[in-house]
C-alpha cells in the first residue's frame, strides 16, 4: 500500500506538535475522508481505519502509526473472514544510522472470525 492512498482515504484533524524519541514530530488524528470513495480491496481496508500519525518534521516520514478498525470489516463478503470491531496495529520506524529508515516496532490485536 502506498502512502497516496491512506492520504486520499483519510481526513486528518487535530493537529499538533510533539517529541517523539528526542525528535520533534508532527502529530495529526485521522478518520475516513467521507468524500473518498473507495473501490480496492486495499482503499477499502485504509477507508475503516482511524488513530493517529506522527509524522518525523525534518525527514517528513512516519515515525509512528497507531490505526484500528472503526466497524467490522468484511473479507470476501464475509465468507472468508471477519475482522472485528477494535482491531488495531501500532508500526514505529527510526532512521537508522543516518542512512534509512527501518522498522522498530510492530504490534497488532487481531479480533477475526474465519468462516469455514
């Protein structure tokens, strides 16, 4: 998923300024962009989301994401899985050795139901 998509699937309010592991951070809450009208599978899934984006000032990239799912999400109609309500994942990235940015920290909490 690029990031174009999650800028056109969701509005983001709220914003602020922050320090976020010794680097100041803009930080902005986001929800669906009720004008965006989603049609992949992919728009669709970032169309559900909500949180909040820290965004690193001087290297304009996501140092930290915190999104979960604001109903159920559906997949194949339902007929292959569900997931709930509340599901959430966290992804935190550093610029490593002044060189690029990684990946430093992943969580998820994953309510699914699989249909059989």
């Amino acid at each position: 998923m690029g990031i174009e998509v999650f800028l056109r699937a969701a509005q983001f309010v709220n914003p602020r300024r922050e320090r976020f592991r010794g680097q100041d951070v803009l930080v902005f809450d986001f929800e669906p962009n009720p004008d965006f009208k989603p049609h992949k599978m992919v728009e669709k899934v970032v169309h559900e989301l909500a949180g909040v984006i820290w965004i690193d000032e001087k290297a304009h990239d996501v140092a930290r994401l915190e999104a979960y799912f604001l109903g159920d999400f559906k997949i194949a109609g339902g007929l292959l899985a569900n997931l709930q309500k509340g599901t959430s994942f966290t992804f935190e990235q550093a610029f490593m050795n002044d060189e690029v940015w990684l990946p430093t920290y992943q969580e998820a909490h994953v309510g699914v139901r699989f249909l059989w």
